[in-house]
C-alpha cells in the first residue's frame, strides 16, 4: 500500500494545519459525515502518497 487517508473536521484548522504540513493533500469533503448531539459537521478527506516521500 502506497497511500494512507484520513479524514477530519472541516473546521478543525488545529489538525488539518500539521497533516499538511507532514504532506498530506485535501481531496474532497463529506458533507454532514458526523452527527454530535444532533449537530452535523462535515469532514475534509486527505490522502498521503507515500510514494512520493523521501
């Protein structure tokens, strides 16, 4: 397996900031992808080709 993913919620700048950082790339959002007490948030899908890494 060459790629890793993750998502995350879309406003959380706090954990999208180093996933960036370490290389990850934001490819789509899922919108509505959680429920919290009745409250949806979208999430924001990344991937990481670890192809690419050196």
């Amino acid at each position: 397996m060459d790629d890793v993913g993750l998502s995350v919620e879309a406003a959380n700048h706090g954990a999208i900031r180093p996933y960036e950082a370490a290389g990850f790339v934001p490819y789509g959002i899922e919108p509505r992808a959680l429920n919290i007490a009745d409250v949806f948030y979208d999430e924001i899908l990344m991937n990481l080709d670890l192809s690419r890494q050196g």
